[in-house]
C-alpha cells in the first residue's frame, strides 16, 4: 500500500464519520486504503485544534511620555493615534492600546467647517461688536440661505444596531441627487418664509435682487406698515451677490441703506443667529437618518419643519445677540460657541 501525502476533503470527511462510529485509526486506514501513518497524522491534528496566540507584552507608556502624546494630540487634532505617537517618537505601542491613551485625553469629534479667523477679520468683528452694542435687536431681520440635500448634510447616518439585527439600508445615489436652496429671515419672535430657490439657479447679483423682490418684498415686507419699515434693519452676510455694488444699489433703492443695512464682519457665521435656526430644522428633517427621494419632498419636510418652529425659539435666538458681541469682545474677535 503506497504513502499517500495528501487526503482529499472526500476522505476526510469520511474519516470523522468512521472516527463518530467508533472505528479506529488502523480500522480506517483499510477502509480507506490509505497508509496508516497518514490517517493517524490526520486525526492527532485535528485534536490540537489551532494554536493559542501568544499574547505579547504590551509596551507601557511613563509619565513623561504621556505628556508628550497630550501635547502633541492637542496640536494635530485630526492626526492618527499612529502619526501623533511617531512624532513624540513613541514606537512599540500597538493601535488598541494608543487609541485607549488618546480616548481618555479627549472625545473624538468632527471638525468644524468655517473659515479660519486671521488679525484682519478679529479686529473688524471686534469693530462691529462695538458699532452695534447699543442695538435693538428685535428691530434686525437676520437673513441667510441654506442648502438641504436628499441624504442629509453629509450624506450618511450611523446609529445602534443591536446583535442578531441587520444595519438598516440607505439609499445610494450617483452624483449625490442634488439639493434644494431655501432662504428665509428671523425678526423678533418672527419668521420670514422660507422661501425656496428655484431649481438650477445660481446666485450672482441680478438673480440674488430678482428673487427677493418675487418672495421677500411682494410676499413679506409690502404687508408692513410704514413705521416698521422705518425702524427695520436688514442683515445679510458678505457672499458677492449680497455685497456687491449691483446689490447694494439695489436695496437702496428699496430703502435698505446707511444705518437701514447691516454692516457685517467677514468669516462670521457664528454671529447669525438664523444659522442655529438651520440646525433646527435640519435636526427635524433628518432625525432618524430619514432620506429622501425627491427634491419636492425634501423641500416640503422644510417647510413643515420650519411651521413648527414656535415664536418662543425664535426669540430666543433674536434675544441672544447682546450675549454674543458680549462674547466676541471678551474673545479679542476670536470664534464664539454657538
């Protein structure tokens, strides 16, 4: 009988079943005409079963040392565990161990999308905060558009899965399915609109006047008396088509001039109260990871969640400005929380 070196998945099989019937190894191995040291060989693996890992040492970090990884987290916030241990020269530590040292310096949070504040801009926040100090704010309408998407403001949710349960499936759309704009304003205790952008225009100056005039002024601000309109202060940010010169003499033209139009800041979306009104709504439209198949349907989920905004919210909002130039010329001009 000749020493085969391999066994076939066939007789292997075979050889547990025979091992579950109670024959022996040598029994076997005449069933199977194979060489007996072969069968045996078979059977004393498959008993050992898989070797145990061997746990290595892990390498222990000093005091020293972890003060240097807190120094070096704090300066490269978005910076892997990997590439914040490298640069204090800390080798030998593996991954598990490096993202435990780091979760108990600090939580992980996303980065925060605005632009970076230089001398410039601090010093003219810092002007402004003075400018307006003695302000009433509930005379200003706070105006600002924002851009809502069928999938969310990034475009995918996460969220707790239990065991023996299967993630819930998103919607994947090429080229991200698009959006809708939206514009409205916050007054008092009062909301403006939101007025919705038709689809596939693109602010510059002329459409930016044309589309206040259609929805702002015709459906808004014609309904207000004389001495509201006297006393009112219209706020825009600095994009160009709300700065520019087209723009500019045209809300003077419709009376929003000198003292009547808001200076504004440059890099100051944190000043805007309208910006926290966004997130409110945004939270409702998406709560639950919700998408959304059409830009009709987005846009209505807008609408309903900006009805259920309560003047109370709103005041809210309006009545935080004090606080906020209060926090700007305590910060030199530096970001405020929001």
């Amino acid at each position: 009988m000749g020493q085969k070196k391999d066994l076939t998945g066939s007789e292997k099989s075979k050889i547990v079943r025979y091992l579950a019937e109670g024959c022996s190894s040598l029994k076997i191995a005449k069933l199977l005409k194979r060489d007996h040291r072969t069968i045996k060989g078979f059977i004393q693996n498959s008993q050992q079963g898989r070797k145990k890992r061997v746990e290595k040492p892990r390498r222990k970090i000093t005091a020293h040392e972890l003060r240097k990884v807190k120094r070096a987290a704090a300066k490269m916030p978005l910076a892997t565990s990997l590439a914040i241990f490298q640069s204090c020269n800390i080798t030998g530590v593996p991954k598990s161990t490096r993202c435990a040292i780091l979760r108990d310096m600090a939580k992980v949070r996303k980065a925060e999308r605005r632009p970076p504040l230089n001398k410039t801009h601090k010093l003219k926040r810092q002007d402004w905060a003075k400018k307006y100090l003695k302000t009433d704010f509930s005379k200003v309408l706070w105006t600002d558009e924002m851009r809502v998407s069928l999938d969310g403001p990034d475009g995918w949710a996460r969220g707790r899965i239990g065991k023996g349960q299967r993630a819930p499936v998103r919607l994947r759309r090429q080229q991200g399915g698009g959006g809708v704009l939206v514009w409205a304003g916050i007054i008092k205790d009062e909301l403006v609109g939101p007025f919705r952008v038709e689809d596939g225009v693109k602010f510059n100056s002329q459409s930016y006047c044309q589309f206040l005039e259609d929805t702002f002024f015709k459906q808004w601000y014609r309904k207000k008396s004389a001495s509201f309109k006297k006393n009112m202060i219209f706020m825009q940010d600095n994009a160009p088509s709300h700065a520019s010169k087209y723009s500019t003499a045209w809300l003077a033209r419709k009376g929003m001039k000198e003292e009547k139009l808001m200076t504004w800041p440059p890099c100051s979306p944190d000043l805007n109260p309208i910006e926290n009104l966004w997130s409110i709504i945004k939270c409702e439209i998406y709560k639950e990871g919700k998408q959304y198949t059409s830009l009709n349907s987005v846009w209505e989920a807008v609408v309903a969640a900006a009805r259920n905004v309560d003047g109370e919210q709103i005041k809210t909002l309006t009545e935080s400005m004090d606080g906020r130039l209060l926090s700007v010329l305590a910060k030199k001009g530096g970001y405020i929380g929001r």
